[in-house]
C-alpha cells in the first residue's frame, strides 16, 4: 500500500505537493510542513504523539511498471487538526522532551 501523499500541512495549510522536501509525517502519516513540526509542534504529532520524518518522494517517471506519481497519484483530500492551539501547545509541551523513540 502506497503512502497516501496529502496535499497540504494540517496546521497552516501549507501547499506540500508530491515532491515537496518541507513535508513531514508521522508513522500514521498525519502531514505537517518542517516549519510547523519545528516552531509550533516541537517534533510531537498534535494527533498521536509520535516524532516526524521527511516525507519520502515519489518518483515522477515511471521506473517499474505502476509505480509513479501518474499510476498512484496523491490524495487530493485536504485534512485540519481537530485539536485548538492552545489544545495543541499543551500536548507538545508535555512530551516534547521525550525522544519520539520512548514515547
């Protein structure tokens, strides 16, 4: 199953195409821009608590037979956090000083 590829950041709504080197997700792909993860949300996933990796690329040509950007195109489903700011600034606050690998 292919990683989903959402179309933007759910914090500021920041356009993150397939390609872009500012996205990161968490394990359950939640997607947030790298200027987010770092200034707002301090590397804690305002959803499960998890740490944040670079979203990997999907390749625009067509290298093995069905797997490109064309044959498995990224969501176009945009997603909002359900959490306010300070909802989320207090669940950042209360683990970011916890290695992502020991929360």
């Amino acid at each position: 199953m292919a990683l989903e590829l959402r179309p933007n950041c759910e914090f500021c709504d920041r356009d993150l195409p397939p390609a872009s080197l500012l996205a990161r997700i968490c394990s359950y792909e939640c997607t947030f821009c790298v200027e987010c993860v770092e200034s707002e949300l301090h590397n804690v996933c305002p959803n499960c608590g998890g740490g944040f990796a670079p979203r990997p690329i999907r390749p625009v040509i067509e290298w093995r037979p069905g797997l490109s950007v064309e044959k498995r195109p990224p969501s176009t489903n945009r997603r909002y956090l359900s959490f306010t700011p300070a909802e989320i600034a207090a669940h950042s606050r209360r683990i970011k000083d916890i290695p992502p690998e020991d929360r």
